[in-house]
C-alpha cells in the first residue's frame, strides 16, 4: 500500500506542477516558427533533458532489484534517471554539397551504469548515479555514389539494433524489453556509413571495438579485433524494416592459458518492422537471435508493440514478449547493480558479485506483457520544451528454466537468489524537455 501510495503522490504532485504551469503559458504570447538556418553555426542546437522514475515491485524483494529490468532495476525507489545535456547540429541530408554536423550528450543519473562505454568513466562515482558520455561523434552528408548520397559518423555512437533506444524520449514505455536489456549492443565506437541506394532501400556498414566498448586499455579493443556492425533498411509505404548485424569476439573472461573468447565472436542480429497503415496506430515487430561462439551461447525471441492515440494529447500501448536465454549467459550476466555493463562489454562478472538465480548453467525462457499511457500535455510552462508522463503496469514471467523473480537474500548459500517465477511491477516516470 506504501509503495502505491508513492506512485500515486509522485504522479499527482507532477501532474500539479503542470497544470499550475499551463495557467502561466495560456498568457504567453505564440512562439514564432524559427528562422530557416542562414549559417552553419545557425543550425546548431543545445537541449537539456530530465528524467525522473520510480517502479514499485508487489513482492517487495529485499535485494532491491526488479529481476529482468536494468534501467528500471530498483525497486520502490525514485530514480533520477538523467539529467541530460546535448548540443548537435544534423547535416543536411538533402544538400547536393558537403555538409557536416555533430553529436555530444552527456548524461550523470542511474541510467548511466548501463550506457557507459567499458574503458570510459566507468564508475566515476559511489553511487548509483554515474556520469555517461552518451555519444559524442561528427556527421556528414556526402553527396557521391548515388544520387540520395552517403552519410558518415565517426566517434561514439548509439547502434543501429533494436526498436528501443537509450534516449527515453525515443520509446513508449519506460521499462525496456529483455531484447534491449541483453540482447542487442546500445552504442559503439567505430565508424558508420549510411549509403541510400535508392528511396526504397538503405545500406548500413561501419566498423567498430565491439559491444559497449571504448578504444584503447581498458576498452574493447582488448580483443584486437575489428567489428562488423552493419544492415540493410527498407523504406515501403506505411512500413519500415531495419535488418541489422554485430559480429566480433566479445573478450568476456579469463583462463590459465589466459584470456577465454578472443578468437571466437558473439553474433548478434535484429530485425525491427515497423507498420503505420491503420489510422491512429503504430505496430512494431522484432525478432532478434544472438550466439556467442566462445560460450556456445544462444538467445533470442520477439517482441511486439501496439500503440494507439486516443487524442494528440494521450496514446496507449502495449508490449509482448518472449526472450529466450538457452544457456543463461545473457541475463546470467547480471548479477549485481554495476556488473551487467562489464559484463556485456566482454569482462566477465565481478567476483562475490550477485547471483539471481542458483542454477548457473540451466536456460530460461522469459516473457513480459506491459501496458502503459503516454500523456503529452499541450499546454505545459514556457520554459519546458515538452513533458511526457508515462504510467505503466509489467508483469514479468519465467514459462521455464526455474523462480528468477523476488530476489532475496539466502543465508545458507550467501548468496541473492530468486524465489519466483513471475513478478508484477508498477511504474512511472517523467521526461521533461527545457529550451535552452
């Protein structure tokens, strides 16, 4: 009942605040449509973001941990997710000239732990909020090959896989799927190359150090290996398909005769499909399937999203899942706050760290059905950008492999152990955009 009764203040009060603002944005005169750019310095843009969150958990873990979650690991606990800084200038893709742009955002708040690159200021502090460099990268539009041209990004850059992103702004729900929780990469350091073959289809192809990794000591170039990271793109009326590949060795452990899984890659594959033929809805479909060779280790499985606007002001949606972890390797990985990003970056997890489950070697299947709202109030206060309130209720299930849920202490192993086979969370957060 406490723990309800936090959502419920913590939406009311923001829902308070908003409407108090909207009576002083009623009075304010329109924003005039901006200038077309007239330099290039002219289409620059600074932004900052807050986000703020809490999930409740029904079984109230003692661990504190939301099991299947990441960005949304603790459990009846408010979050401040990031505070978000960006500058970025977007080159103009339909220039028949050069024309270059750029990309830095950072972020300090408790998403971070997860978006770091691995040999980058990984915890920077003792705390469950970090600092992230989130991408920092230079664009530009080529006009060559072809006549739609070519697009470059050079530096740290968010992955082409998957239908989720880190940017919450960018995604319906505020959990995530299983598949961007521990299937798919979140950013890279490399070079990507878009080349528009014609209006219908696009080529995606780019080099990089691998899965969530910096350059250097320290970084994913440990492996000294190159990674593929590329896809294709095809652009239909009404329906999107974006099918794309990471393929590298995923340096993850060491042996006596020393480092285990340099010489082997983990592939990784997704395919996103898009459909926005039906009035007021959006559907999406993705399949994703992931194996890592040193490990003979295999996930996958497939998410579905429906989304519907009731008013320009207010769209419901829903999510479906099941994700596979045939060897529990992938979700396996996570067994503490911080250890998940050392572990998808190739490192192996900490030593005491967190087990979630006793039985390391079993594969589990998982699946999650979510509902949610987003509410974008149009008359907000003048000085935000754009607010976003997103309600949402998750259940979460093992169909097999063992009880990962309501993870909690067992002092005859001494160790975090699930004890569940399902989980109910609640949860809501809220994004606010400010003009700069």
């Amino acid at each position: 009942m406490n723990r309800m009764k936090t959502l419920l203040a913590t939406t009311a009060a923001a829902a308070a605040l908003l409407t108090a603002g909207a009576a002083f944005a009623d009075d304010a005169p329109a924003a005039a449509a901006p200038a077309a750019p007239t330099s290039w310095f002219d289409g620059i843009k600074v932004k900052a973001q807050l986000e703020v969150g809490i999930t409740g958990n029904a079984d109230n873990p003692n661990s504190g941990l939301n099991w299947g979650h990441a960005f949304t690991d603790r459990s009846d606990q408010v979050l401040l997710n990031g505070v978000t800084l960006t500058a970025e200038r977007d080159p103009d893709t339909s220039s028949k000239t050069l024309d270059v742009g750029f990309k830095v955002q950072a972020s300090y708040g408790s998403d971070a732990r997860y978006t770091q690159l691995i040999g980058e200021f990984n915890r920077s502090f003792n705390s469950v909020n970090q600092f992230d460099l989130v991408e920092a990268n230079i664009q530009a539009h080529v006009p060559i090959l072809t006549p739609g041209g070519m697009e470059f990004k050079i530096g740290q850059y968010g992955t082409l896989e998957g239908e989720e992103v880190m940017d919450p702004s960018g995604n319906f729900f505020y959990s995530h799927s299983y598949i961007f929780n521990f299937s798919i990469p979140l950013k890279h350091t490399g070079i990507m190359t878009e080349t528009h073959l014609n209006p219908m289809f696009d080529l995606y192809l780019g080099v990089d150090s691998g899965v969530n990794t910096f350059l250097g000591s320290g970084g994913g170039a440990n492996d000294n290996a190159v990674h593929f990271h590329g896809g294709v793109g095809v652009n239909l009326p009404n329906l999107t398909i974006l099918a794309t590949t990471h393929i590298g060795p995923e340096f993850y452990t060491s042996g006596p005769t020393g480092p285990i899984g340099q010489s082997k890659n983990r592939y990784l594959n997704d395919v996103v499909f898009t459909y926005s033929g039906v009035k007021n809805w959006t559907f999406v479909l993705e399949g994703n399937y992931t194996y890592d060779e040193a490990a003979k280790a295999t996930a996958g499985g497939a998410v579905g999203y429906a989304e519907y606007a009731i008013t320009p002001d207010i769209t419901i949606g829903g999510r479906a899942e099941v994700w596979v972890d045939a060897n529990n390797f992938y979700a396996g990985g996570y067994r503490g706050h911080f250890d998940f990003i050392n572990f998808e970056g190739g490192y192996g997890p900490s030593p005491g760290a967190v087990f979630a489950t006793p039985i390391a070697s079993k594969g589990f299947t998982y699946g999650e059905f979510t509902l949610g709202l987003n509410w974008k109030p149009s008359k907000v206060p003048a000085a935000i950008a754009g607010v976003v309130v997103r309600p949402e209720v998750r259940y979460d299930t093992a169909f097999s492999g063992g009880t990962p849920y309501d993870v909690k202490w067992n002092p005859i192993t001494s160790a975090y152990e699930g004890s569940k086979k399902d989980q109910f969370t609640f949860a809501v957060d809220f994004v606010f955009p400010f003009r700069l």
